[in-house]
C-alpha cells in the first residue's frame, strides 16, 4: 500500500481503479494537492464489484481545516491522511457493506456504521471504511 498525491484539478479524471477516479476523492473544500492511499481505492472496487453498483462518496481526502468544521469528527481521523471513505450504495444497506468489509478487513482497518435509521437528518446512511493498522468498529 502507499498513500499518493494528485492534483484533483488537473487529474481529477484520472482513473485510481476501473471504478474510481481521483475527484471523487477530494476534500469538500477544494484544497489541491489531495491524498489516496492504494490501499483503500483497492477495498472500494472490491465493494463495488462484490455489489455490482455505483459506490457513493461522499467524503475522502480532508483537510485538518474542513475536518475542524465536521460534528463529531475525530481531531485525527483517517481521513486527514487519504486512508479513509465515507460510501453509500444505493439499495444495499449499511449493514451488508459494513458486513462484507469485514471480510476485508477482519483484524484490522476502521468500520463505521451510520444508519439512517433514529436519523432524521440523514437522508441515507453511510459506512466509514479505513485502512489504519489496528482494528476499529463503531455505530455512530
Ligand atoms: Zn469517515
């Protein structure tokens, strides 16, 4: 595994896997260079292959600066470091990704559930998958 930099802006059509391109990646806030780790696009096309659906980012790389903004974000999460995604798959539950991600990542990475469900702000729900070394589960 190693974590790469990309310049979204100019190659955010650049393909990372068959299913992932580079923008997909970037911190909401635009900041350019961002950071992926291989590792973690490998997992991602995994689910997406396994599911045979689009898988949803909706956040990747972060900056320490945007992540400051984020509720309840960790002071040092993943994402800070491109090793983390927060997907949803549309028709396939939190729970069935989160399931077969642990097939992934049994004795180690990070897997976050996020259910809709008791949620009413949620308009879906989400998983947060990581590639750090120690194993880490959570409902949030
Ligand atoms: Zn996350």
């Amino acid at each position: 595994m190693a974590i790469n930099a990309y310049s979204w802006a100019k190659d955010g059509e650049k393909n990372l896997s068959p299913s992932f391109k580079v923008r997909e990646f970037r911190c909401s806030d635009n900041t350019d260079p961002i950071f992926i780790d291989s590792e973690l696009v490998e997992i991602l096309q995994k689910i997406r292959n396994h599911f045979g659906k689009p898988v949803n980012i909706t956040s990747g790389f972060r900056t320490a600066s945007k992540n400051a903004t984020i509720k309840n974000a960790a002071k040092f999460s993943q994402h800070l470091y491109g090793k983390a995604a927060d997907i949803w798959i549309s028709g396939v539950t939190v729970e069935q990704i989160a399931a077969y991600a642990e097939t992934l990542l049994p004795n180690r990475g990070g897997i976050g559930r996020y259910p809709k469900e008791g949620h009413a702000d949620r308009t879906h729900g989400w998983v947060h998958i990581d590639t750090r070394a120690a194993k880490s589960r959570w409902v949030s």
